[in-house]
C-alpha cells in the first residue's frame, strides 16, 4: 500500500505544470467578467459596423467640425508649449491599432513614445508587416492607421470602399531620401544618372573593377562600392528605387550586384568610402549629410544632375527620395477620442523630431502645414 | 589453444593486442574522426554562445533589470528598452501550450498504445502523426491564419480575439501536439508487459492497470518529451508573426497573470530577436540588444529543460 501511495504522490507532482496554471487562472479570477464584457463587445461592433455606416459617417461630420476648431487653434499657437497640449489631452484614453510599411513604423513607434509622455493612459500598438500586408488590415478594418511607403493603390483603395471603409484620410508624414557618395577627394565625378548607376551596381556590374568598365565614359580608375546588406531597409529602397525599372527593361533580377562591400553598419560604409579615393556607396541621407570625408554626389533621375540637400529630398526634385505615408480611418477615429489624440499630435511638432530621430528626412514648413490642414478638415480619399 | 592458432592471421591481432607493440592505426584514425566531429558540433556551439554571450554583455551589465522590466522601442539606446513583454508572451504561451497540447497529447498517445486495436487503419495514423511533426512550422502558422484569425472554419477567430496570445498559444500547441504524442507514446511503450500482467493478475482493470501501474511508469519519459517539446514551442518564432505577433510596438502591459493578455496583441521573445535583428539595419544597437534577449531566451529554455531534468530524476527515483 505504501508503493501505492508514494506512486499516488508522483503523479500528483506530475501536474505540477498543470495546477500551476490553474493557479494563474485562478488569480485572475477578478478580471474574468471585463474579460467577457470586452469581448462580448469586440464581437458585436464587428457586426454592426456595417449596420451603422450611415450614423458613423453623419457622426464624422460632427466630429470633423469640433475637431477643426480645436485643430486650429492648436496650429494657429504651432509653437506652443507642451504643457498646454499635456493639459488638452492627458484625459484621454483607449488603444490605437496601427500596421503597415516596416519603413514609417519607426516613425509611428517613436511619435507613439513621444505621445506616451503626454497621454500614458493611450496604448499604442505598431507592427510592420510591410505597406501591402498593412493595407489588407486596414482595408478589413482591423486597424486604426496604416503606415505606407507608397500611395495606396487603385485596387486597395476599391477593396476599402467594398468593405464600407469609406473616409480614409492620407497624410505625408516625412520624407526617405538616399545618398550616393564617393570620396571627398574625388573629383572625378560629381553626378551620376540613374543608367550608370545600375551600370556600376546592378547585376550587370558583377566583376568590373573600375569604373569605366562597369559604365563606359566613366574614369577608369579602381571602383571600390560600400553599401548597405541586403536585410536593411536602404537597400529595398535603394533597389526599388533606382534598379527595379532599369533591371525590368534589361531583363535581368531586380537587385545590386555581389561583389560589393555589405555593412549592416552605416558608419562601417562611410568608414569604407573614407578609406578608398574612388569609392562609391550609398546610405540613407540623413546618414551621410553630415559625415567627412565623403562627398555626395548629385543623381539625374532624367531631369538633370540635383543636389541631395534636405529642401530636394522633401520636395522629390532629388530623384532616390519617396514619400512616407500614413493612412487614418477616419471612421475609427470618430468613434475613438485615442486615435484623434494620437494622430493631432502625430501631425503636431513631434513629427519632425521624431523623423529625424529614426533617420528620414521630415517634410518642408509648408508640406507640414499641408499635412496638418488635411488632418484637421479630414480631407478624405476619393 | 594459442599454438593451434599459430599460422593465423588472428594470433598477430591477438599478440598485438596483448603486447600492444603494433599500433592499431584504423582503429585509431576511427576513433579520432568520431572526435573530431563531436569536437567540430561543440566547436560551433561555443562560437554561437560565445558571440552571443559577448555582444549581449553590454545590455546585461549595465541595464540588467531595466533589460529585463523594459518595453519594445524604436531606438537601441532608450533606457525603456528592453524585453518584459517578450517573456511575458512566451510564457502565456507556454502556458496554453501545456493546458492544451499536454492533455490532449497523453491522453491521444495512451490511446494509441493501450486501447487502439493494431490493424492498418491505426498504424496509418501513427504514420500520419509521424509526418505532422515533421512539417515545417510556418505551416502550422498558416494553419493558425486560416482557423484563429480569418475563422474560416467553425469561426473561431470569435473565440480568439483574432491577432492574440490566445491564437499564438493554440497554434504553438497545435505545432507540438503531434510531438507530445509520438514521446508519449515511446515512453508507454518502454512500460514492461510484466507490469501490465501483474496488475491483471491481481484483479485490476484496465483503466486500474493503466493509472496504478502504466502512466507512473512511464512518468518520467512523457515529462522529458512534453517539457522539451514545450521549449521548442518557446523558440518558435515564424508561425506566430503569422498569427500577429506584434514585431514593433506592443502598447498594453498587462501584468504576468493578467487574464485580460489572453485575447490582446502580444508578442513573443523570439519575435523580439528577429524583430530587433531585422532593425539592426536602421540602429546598429539593436543588434546588442538582440543578442541579449537571445541570452535571456536561451536561459529560459535551459531552465524549462533543467525542470524537465530534475522532475524525471524524481520521478525515476520514485520508480526505483
């Protein structure tokens, strides 16, 4: 019997794990019913979205206009202290949903934590999925804001309507812009069109060891390139940006060639463009504006040789430069005080300083003004 | 008998052996090759933890508790960054991974082995279960997306909550599911037929036999399999970015044993790693940070797997 027994003990220890997690289930005892109540409501606004379409788009106007009086005089004091916008929105609480381009969610997630300060009580969730997985979320209505590396398209915006999202509001909220470089001390070249550049580090650039080799009318001196791996953001940008076209036109993949010098640290590229006279590389703009050493060279994307300066890129004259976007249902925005505080102080002054601080480059006085403006009237998408 | 032996080829082995003046060099050079390749398998895991252990030192001595108390952010050097949300998703998982999979799992494999008649139609299903455990594991978070966030069979993603702990927990114990039933069933299997006759001997029945004699038996040999399986579910990243792990900015920090966590956004410790190795491209830091959050992983699995160790020496002790 006491075999029995001691036999007994062992398989009660053996649901040890089991009991422990009962236990865990039991501590949370008291949040069981918010936990049914939450989702009892989860499930009956999905159903009845569609029900209410109208009410919800009569309720936009509503809204839209107190917002646009709050919304100006927020922008007519632009620069007004923190403390009064601390003040205006420390009530406010909830959660705001946002997916999409893995390029702007730094932005989103760097406004969101800027936001914490002001408003604790708002939980902000960001994930990157990429802007086209971002839009099928958006388009179903499971999220709040979708982050975009690009305009949305044609077909993601009738998949939106179809599914009675109607009132999208599009906002540019910075600017990504790449440098080419060379040597400080090269004077040999001081642009480079889109066509030399695929020449010198496309795929068909594989084995040329100088530059006149790779592009022909270029100097023939020794061609040493840097650049970002290909698990960096710069490089898809830089790929899509100035390769993709001119890789589809000659029939061959879409990315740079191998044999180049990878660095998933910028200032290891820089290290290399310092260290070789006819080096060339290229890095995200805000990166390399203020490096020595290296000299950024103009690009001629077809309308002439531009200077890379924070004024081209913001205003796309500099050719490897794209907007970055973020796209509000405004829907969800009217029936959520969060998403509205999130998105006026997305729009406010912390946009710049969040830009800048993840490495974009942040939109011109006036294009902010722009943006801000659309966000205020909820100009919509049509 | 040596001298009958004494034209024999076998006589030389034998006298070198006993001599041991010739060296047997094949021998030898066998014995070395298996070295060096056990010497080669520890070799690449001494570089791996070695790498690891030395990028990750920065974040571990400095900021240890912040490291560990610290939220997902978009910048390597803020002082909130840091990993709580991660453990605190892996272990939610690991939780319904073990109320889910465990049972299910035991209860399917001493099915299999007890009760389960042998004819073809259930050694096609120990087969099938066989080839589930060996499909790879973004599979199972497809399947994951198709059940628990789009429900499109029976609706489930109601139950769910969608993009949620509760769909990454479920899809993880769906993944071990076939795992805990194959290393059940070894150890059910490793049960002596003497015990079982023993227990019918005396009278017992079958449910009897299997609760008093088989299953404290084979204790020890379902732990081991159920707690290693339950690390691989922590390790796994791939299925649950299908399922929604959030990679960027998880918002709510619901405590440990919040239930309200089961159906919010929530991400995972190896989410964290790929996530922040990924940003390394932007914000060299991060690359750090991901080392010690692999650290932090690694230290968790080897704790499960200690757990898992020390039970079965108990169990094995009981058994004695």
């Amino acid at each position: 019997m006491r075999g029995h027994g001691r036999r007994r003990a062992a398989m009660v220890v053996s649901a040890v794990v089991v009991s422990l997690s009962l236990l865990a289930a039991a501590c949370g005892d008291d949040d069981d019913e918010d936990t049914e109540a939450t989702t009892a409501e989860t499930g009956n606004s999905g159903g009845g979205e569609a029900a209410d379409d109208d009410a919800a788009t009569d309720d936009t106007d509503d809204d839209t206009d107190d917002d646009t009086d709050g919304g100006d005089a927020a922008a007519a004091t632009t620069v007004a202290p923190m403390t009064e916008t601390e003040a205006e929105m420390s009530p406010v609480s909830g959660e705001v949903d946002i997916s999409g381009s893995s390029t702007v969610e730094p932005i989103s997630i760097r406004v969101a934590e800027l936001f914490e300060d002001v408003a604790p009580d708002v939980s902000v969730t960001v994930d990157g999925p990429g802007t086209g997985d971002g839009f099928k979320l958006f388009c179903a209505g499971e999220t709040d804001i979708s982050d975009a590396s690009r305009q949305i398209k044609d077909s993601e915006k009738e998949d939106c309507f179809a599914n009675g999202i109607n009132n999208i509001v599009e906002l540019k909220v910075g600017v990504d812009g790449i440098a080419v470089m060379t040597n400080a001390d090269n004077t040999a070249v001081d642009c480079l069109s889109f066509g030399q550049l695929f020449d010198l580090i496309g795929p068909d650039g594989e084995g040329a060891s100088t530059w006149a080799q790779a592009s022909a009318g270029l100097p023939d001196a020794p061609l040493d390139i840097f650049g970002p791996g290909e698990e960096s953001g710069t490089f898809d940008s830089f790929i899509e940006i100035v390769l993709e076209d001119l890789a589809e036109e000659a029939g061959v993949e879409a990315t740079t060639r191998t044999d180049y010098s990878p660095s998933g640290d910028d200032n290891v590229i820089l290290q290399g463009i310092q260290s070789s006279d006819t080096s060339l590389g290229w890095v995200g703009f805000a990166f390399a504006v203020n490096a020595a050493g290296v000299k950024l060279l103009d690009v001629d994307g077809g309308d002439g040789c531009v200077t890379p300066t924070p004024e081209t890129i913001a205003s796309n004259e500099y050719p490897i430069s794209r907007d970055l976007w973020i796209y509000v249902n405004a829907d969800k925005a009217a029936n959520n005080p969060a998403v509205v505080a999130y998105v006026d102080f997305y729009v406010s002054e912390a946009l710049d300083q969040a830009v800048s601080e993840v490495g974009y480059v942040p939109l011109t006085q006036q294009a902010h003004a722009e943006t801000a403006q659309r966000w205020n009237t909820r100009s919509l998408i049509n | 008998m040596i001298s009958r032996l004494s034209d024999d080829k076998s006589r030389a082995a034998i006298a070198a052996s006993i001599e041991g003046r010739r060296v047997d060099a094949r021998g030898l050079l066998f014995r070395a090759l298996l070295q060096a390749c056990l010497l080669m398998t520890l070799a690449l895991l001494a570089v791996l933890l070695i790498t690891v252990a030395f990028d990750s030192t920065e974040q571990l001595t400095t900021r240890f508790w912040d490291f560990l108390g610290g939220t997902l952010r978009s910048q390597s050097g803020d002082d909130k960054l840091g990993v709580h949300q991660g453990i605190y998703g892996s272990m939610w998982i690991a939780i319904i991974v073990a109320l889910l999979a465990f049972p299910v799992g035991i209860g399917g494999a001493v099915y299999l082995e007890e009760y389960a008649p042998r004819n073809r139609f259930t050694s096609f299903i120990e087969v099938n279960i066989r080839n589930l455990a060996g499909v790879p594991s973004v599979v199972y978070g497809l399947l994951g997306l198709a059940l628990l966030l789009n429900g499109q069979i029976f609706g489930l993603d109601r139950l769910t909550g969608g993009r949620s702990t509760l769909s990454g927990g479920i899809t993880l114990a769906i993944l071990v599911l076939p795992i805990v039933v194959i290393t059940s069933g070894e150890a059910l299997r490793a049960v002596p037929t003497a015990l079982r006759e023993g227990a019918y001997g005396v009278g017992a029945t079958k449910w009897e036999m299997i609760r008093t004699q088989v299953l404290p038996y084979a204790a020890p040999g379902i732990l081991t399999g159920t707690l290693l399986s339950m690390a691989r579910a922590v390790g796994e990243a791939a299925p649950l970015i299908l399922v929604g792990a959030v990679t960027g900015r998880l918002g709510d920090n619901p405590g440990l044993f919040e239930l309200s966590a089961l159906d919010d956004r929530f991400t995972a410790l190896p989410i964290v790693i790929t996530s922040w190795t990924q940003q390394s491209g932007r914000d060299t830091g991060f690359a750090a940070a991901a080392a010690a959050a692999i650290v932090v992983l690694l230290a968790l699995v080897l704790l499960m797997n200690s757990a898992a160790i020390l039970l079965r020496n108990r169990f094995e002790k009981k058994r004695g």
